[in-house]
C-alpha cells in the first residue's frame, strides 16, 4: 500500500500524476482538514476535495481546484442576495459541500462523509481526513489572528506571518485507518505540499508524527520548494515564520525525525549536496508539473526510486 500525506493544490498534481501509475486500491491519501471552513452554513473542505476530483480525473486544471468544466451560476446568485463571495464556490463543487453537510448532519463522521462522496465519484483509491475532529489552522499576522481562509483567499497571503497555530489539535484523534494505514504502507510519500499548512496539521494530530517515526516504511518526501522559493502560495513565508530556512534543508528540517529520503529539483543539486554531506538521503528529479506528462513522471521517479532504494543510492546525487 502507498500511503501519501497531502494537502492541496500541490499534493493534488501529485496525487493526479501517481493515480495514473498506481493501481487505485493500493493508493491510501491522508489529507489535511485544518483548512476545512463554514461557508454559506456548509462545511467545506479544500483538500478533501481537491484530492477526491484529482483521483476521479475532474480536477480543473487551469484553477487547480474545484471541478474542470464548473460554472459560478449560484455565487453570482450569492452576490446579487449581498452575500460574502470571496470564497469561490463552483456549481458541482457546491453540490459536494451540500452533500457533506447533510451526511455530517445526519451523524456521520468526516471519514464517514470522505468515503460516501469519494465513492459517489467512482474513486476506488482510500482518502481519510487527518481527523474526524474539527483542526483549525490559525494565522497571526499584524492586524490579528486569521483563519487559513481568510489569510490565504480572502486577503491573497499579502500579509507578513508571525505565528502558525493549530486550534482544536491536542484534543483531535488520527481518523479511523490514518495510523493503520502509515503503520501497514509499504512506503509513505509527502505530497509536494506546504510543510507549515498542509503536512503541518498533519503531523501535530496525536499520534500522526509517532506513527511515521516508527513505521517500517520508507518515509519519501517531495520538497514544495525549488531554487529557494515556493513554487506557488506562502509556503516560503509560513517556513521563516517558523523559523526554518527556505530551502531544502528546511524541507528536511521540518520533517527531520522520520524522513528516509527527501526528493529535490535538479535546481536545488548543490543545496542537495550539503544535505547529502549532513546525512541526508536526497535524490534529485524534475519536480516542476506543468503538464500531465509531468505528473506522471514525477509519480513513475518516485516510485522507481523505491524499487531501487534498498539496493543502491548511485542514482541520487
Ligand atoms: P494548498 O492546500 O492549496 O496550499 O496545497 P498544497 O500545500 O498541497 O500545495 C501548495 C504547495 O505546493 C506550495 O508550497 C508549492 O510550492 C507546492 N507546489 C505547487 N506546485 C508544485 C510543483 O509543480 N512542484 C513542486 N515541487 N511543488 C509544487
């Protein structure tokens, strides 16, 4: 079993590009929720969602969320009523948050709620919340504490970071299945995603992090950030914030007690080097997804890594 943590637009072409080489039922997706949001009396979560339309092959491409092909009729409807639309919201994707709504009403859990959509969407691939208990990622930035909506969509990550906390995460339990799964996988990759905000919730679940230190699993990691920066989003500022340098080695830092190999761009070849130097298993690819081919052959040099990774390490740099 191939278990991947992730959170969304990143993990999301990552999962997109390992779906295609992976066969859907040994595929188990362990995502984020401290993004998750009320919006419109609806709970909405980003990352669940992303994932779910990546592996049913829906995903928009252009938008890098929500569904391919979606229209905006009820939001324009929202804002003719004077309602808040800052947080795009497409037709079909409104229909998932509906139906998440009532299935969280009618008393299923989260994981409960994942599986029945996931399942409606004909994708056989597992995808389980971080947790069936509510995480909310907090942003304090100079005019106060935001949630990760607010900071992100609403307000474009145009403000500075102080902090990062996660409210709600020293009461909240891994979902049914999310140890099971990283104790039983046979190699655990991290998605390409914002190690603060997506992987961050994550790990700060109880027991999450213990997990993957102990696991027999090989821990693989693909870094978010290339030639010292994010490729998109906060995810360089959300770093300094918490005091790691932005680079790979921060990457590696950040995940420190439990990765087995972090896998980095060729532009980061000598930043990969000292961490080679340091102790650090690292391996270097194109890592950039651009375009479907570039998906599935960051999923294909993954992969082909594992399979080689016990025999030799002349393929890394
Ligand atoms: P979010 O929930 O939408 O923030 O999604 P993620 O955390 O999964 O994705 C955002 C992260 O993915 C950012 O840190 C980006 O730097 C990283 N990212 C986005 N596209 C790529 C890519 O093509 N390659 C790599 N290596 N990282 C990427």
């Amino acid at each position: 079993m191939i278990v991947v943590l992730t959170g969304g637009t990143g993990g999301a072409k990552f999962v997109d590009g390992l779906r295609q080489v992976v066969a859907a039922r040994d595929l188990t997706i362990i995502v984020n929720t401290g993004d998750d949001l009320e919006w419109w009396g609806l709970h909405v979560s980003p990352d669940l969602d992303s994932i779910t339309y990546a592996l049913a092959g829906l995903l928009s491409k252009e938008r890098g969320w929500g569904v391919k092909g979606d229209t905006f009729f009820c939001l324009q409807a929202m804002k003719t009523l004077g309602q808040p639309i800052w947080f795009n919201v497409g037709d079909r994707d409104l229909a998932v948050h509906i139906t998440r709504t009532q299935l969280l009403k009618s008393g299923k859990t989260l994981n409960e709620a994942t599986a029945e959509i996931a399942g409606q969407f004909g994708v056989q691939s597992r995808i389980l919340p971080m947790s069936d208990q509510r995480v909310d990622t907090r942003v304090d930035t100079p005019i106060g504490e935001l949630s990760f909506q607010e900071y992100f969509v609403q307000r474009w990550y145009q403000d500075p970071v102080n902090s990062v906390r996660f409210a709600g995460v020293e009461n909240s339990r891994p979902a049914p299945g999310v140890i099971d799964a990283i104790q039983s996988a046979s190699v655990v990759l991290l998605a390409p995603s914002n190690p603060v905000t997506s992987i961050g919730p994550i790990l700060a679940v109880p027991g999450i992090r213990e997990a993957l230190r102990q696991t027999p699993a090989t821990v693989v990691a693909v870094s978010p950030i290339v030639g010292g920066a994010a490729v998109s989003g906060p995810a360089g500022a959300m770093m300094a914030a918490q005091g790691w340098p932005v680079s790979v080695g921060g990457v590696a830092e950040a995940y420190h007690d439990f990765l087995d190999v972090l896998v980095v761009d060729h532009r980061d070849a000598a930043a990969a080097g000292e961490l080679q130097k340091a102790g650090y298993r690292v391996h270097c690819a194109s890592t950039i997804m651009t375009t479907p081919e570039d998906k599935v052959a960051l999923a294909h040099e993954v992969l082909s890594l594992l399979s080689s990774e016990t025999t030799a390490t002349s393929d890394s740099i």
